[in-house]
C-alpha cells in the first residue's frame, strides 16, 4: 500500500522559519502557487482577469497563493500588460483580491520584480520578443551593462548609472511599502529568471568596472542592497523570500552555485527568511536538461547548506513526488506552476491521490467540499 504521508498536509509551522510570525503561524498545507505573469493588467491595473483567476487559485486549496510578477517600475515590466505597484491605482485595484485570496483560507504573497534588459517584450502568445525602438508599446530597457541578452531578446539595454540604481532599488521600496499596506503577508523578491536582479549577479550580463561588477561581492550588492532596503519597509515579523537563479546549465555552473550559496548566507544574515530555488535564465545558449524534478537535487543542497527553508519548482512529476521531496526534507514546501493552471483544485486531487482522510474539506470551500464528500 502507498504509504501516507502526514507530513505533506499537517500544517507548516512558520515558526520553523527565522522569524516568528505573527497573526500567520500556519499555512494550511505546503502547496504554493508559484507566481505566474498574466499579461493580462491595463496600465498595470489588476483586471477582472485577476480578481477570478486568484479567487479559484485561492479556492482550489493551496496554502500560498504568491500574485504574479509584479513590477515597482513601468520600464521594470517585461510587457506592456505586465502587473505593476508603482501607484495607488495599482495598489487600490490589487487589495480585493488580497482580500479574497484570504478569504479563502490562502496566505497571500507577492512576488516584486524588475525586468532589466529582458523588459520591452511582446506578451508570449504574441511573439515572445522585444519590441523594437519606436514601435508602440516600446521602451528603453536598463540593465547593469549595455549587453544584450540575445536570440529574441536583441536590445541592447542602457547601462545604469549608480543613481538609477538607486531609483530601482526605492521604487522597490515604495512597491513593498504598498504590498504591506494592503495586506500581502509573503514578499517574494524576484533574483531570478534573468531579469534586473539576475542581471547584476551573472557575469554574463554583468560587465561594470565599479562598487556594483567583477567580483561576486561587487556582483551581489545590488542583491543584498535591495534586500536591506525592503526588509526595512517589510514587517519584521512577515515573511521576506526571494526567488534566486542558483543555476545556468551554461558550463559555468559549480562556480554559480557556489558564489550563489555564500550569497544566501549573506541574505539570510541580512533577514532573508526562505528562498525558492530557480534558474538564472540568463543566457540564450543555455543547456537545460528538462525532465521531472529537475532542480530537486539542486534545491536540497542550496537549502541543507545555507539552512535556509525553501522551495522549488519546476516539473515537479505530479503530488507523490512532491509529498517525497517534502518528507525526505529536501524541500519545506513546493510551488506549483502549470498543473494549476490546468488545474486550480490540484491541492485536492493531490490530497486525494495520497489518501489524505477527509481530502475536499482539507482543500476546498465548504460548497465544494460538501458535495465532493458525500457522493463519491
Ligand atoms: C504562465 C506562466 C507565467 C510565469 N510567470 C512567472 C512569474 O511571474 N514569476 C516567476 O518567478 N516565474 C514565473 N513563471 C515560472 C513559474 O513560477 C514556475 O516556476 C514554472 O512554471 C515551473 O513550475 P511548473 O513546472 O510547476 O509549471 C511563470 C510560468 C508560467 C507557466
């Protein structure tokens, strides 16, 4: 008989983590939903595509619901129809589904990015690709060197200088500031994927001469600076995680991993309370072997040697793997991605596909669970 695990489902006690968090020591079960760009906001107004598209991700049982890359800046977007938290409108439009995703029995997090030299891009169902100079709906990208990505991602940003990296870093700032204020209880910082912040730490894009290039401390203080700067507008007893490309699968792999890790342990030094382990995304000709749990080995050794709790995705093959990684504790929780957009009550098959008692009313709204119980 496939054995049960309790572990995946008693609730995650937080204060595991660094911090004690207050009025937010559980999360109902340590599914999460990755953040997963819509493309679908309106000057970077949440839609009425965002109120439902939350809601049921929120219903469908996950204990995390982390909202979409969300930029602190309009050059910051990687699309025009990118999700933003530079203005009050912005802010006044995303407090309802806060709300809702609470509602629903979910911890509500955000992730805040920036996109660097990746930004200027058509949505991906529209090409994928930057958008050329002059064209609308098209802007200048900014990056810490004038190196362009490459393959569809031509545009060669504009290098900042150290007082645009100021700016980005308070723009961050007041972004976390409106995140607090309308009740997201979980930042995630975006390190990852090849956008601004990823931009500083590789080499590949990372060509300065100054206090922010060459070496991995000079790599990393855009990183650590951006942290310090949101953990002191960040509550102290709230969850502050990042999501950081660990990884390239471009032949410089052991050196990133390793600089990666040191630079954990800084973070975790400086109030970082758990990561999510991701890839750099950072160069065109990387060599990426996709497969099912393909970042699990990597994640359990970031987490085991940095002592950080944390996460991964990535393919992820379906519940039993996930309550695996989980219980063998290479992982504290796990983020989901595609399998919720296919199907947003995942939690509940997962539940049910475990042998977890009593798996609708563990998972799902009281409507829903009600009926799912009693005729089988
Ligand atoms: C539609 C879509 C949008 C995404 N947008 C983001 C994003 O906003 N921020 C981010 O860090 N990752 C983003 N990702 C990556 C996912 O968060 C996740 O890591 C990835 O899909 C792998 O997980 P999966 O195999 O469970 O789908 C996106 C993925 C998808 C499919």
């Amino acid at each position: 008989m496939r054995e049960i695990s309790t572990r995946f489902w008693v609730n995650l006690r937080i204060e595991s983590m660094a911090r004690a968090i207050a009025n937010l020591d559980t999360l109902r079960n340590r599914i999460a939903v990755s953040p997963m760009c819509q493309y679908m906001s309106d000057q970077g107004v949440a839609t009425e595509w965002h109120r439902t598209h939350y809601s049921a991700l929120a219903r469908g049982g996950s204990g995390l619901v982390v909202v979409e890359a969300t930029a602190v800046s309009p050059e910051g977007r990687i699309s025009w129809a990118d999700a933003g938290l530079w203005n009050d409108e912005q802010a006044a439009a995303l407090e309802p589904i806060v709300r809702e995703i609470k509602r629903a029995g979910a911890i509500a997090g955000i992730q805040l990015a920036h996109a660097g030299r990746k930004a200027s891009a058509n949505r991906p169902w529209e090409g994928d690709d930057h958008i050329p100079e002059g064209k609308p709906n098209s802007w200048t990208p900014i990056a810490p060197s004038a190196v362009a990505f490459g393959a569809n991602l031509p545009r060669v940003p504009d290098a900042m200088s150290v007082e645009d990296i100021h700016r980005v870093q308070s723009d961050m700032a007041q972004a976390v500031r409106r995140a607090k204020d309308i009740g997201f209880d979980w930042l995630q910082l975006h390190f990852a994927h090849g956008y601004l912040a990823q931009n500083f730490w590789s080499c590949k894009s990372n060509k300065r001469t100054d206090q922010y290039g060459g070496s991995a401390e000079n790599r990393g203080r855009y990183l650590l600076e951006t942290l310090a700067k949101a953990r002191s507008v960040w509550p102290e007893n709230l969850p502050l995680t990042a999501r950081m490309g660990v990884i390239d699968f471009d032949g410089n792999d052991e050196q990133m991993l390793g600089e990666s890790i040191d630079l954990l342990r800084q973070m975790k030094r400086e109030g970082l309370d758990s990561v999510d382990i991701s890839m750099g995304f950072n160069s065109p000709d990387a060599n990426i072997p996709w497969g099912p749990n393909l970042l699990e080995d990597i994640a359990a050794k970031v987490l085991r040697e940095t002592q950080l709790p944390g996460s991964t995705s990535w393919f992820i093959d379906g519940p039993s793997s996930a309550d695996r990684m989980v219980r063998e504790g290479k992982v504290d929780f796990v983020m989901i991605g595609r399998p919720l957009l296919s199907d947003p009550h995942w939690p509940y098959h997962a539940a049910k596909e475990l042998g977890v008692p009593e798996a609708a009313w563990k998972t799902l709204p009281a409507p829903y669970a009600h009926w799912l119980a009693r005729y089988r």
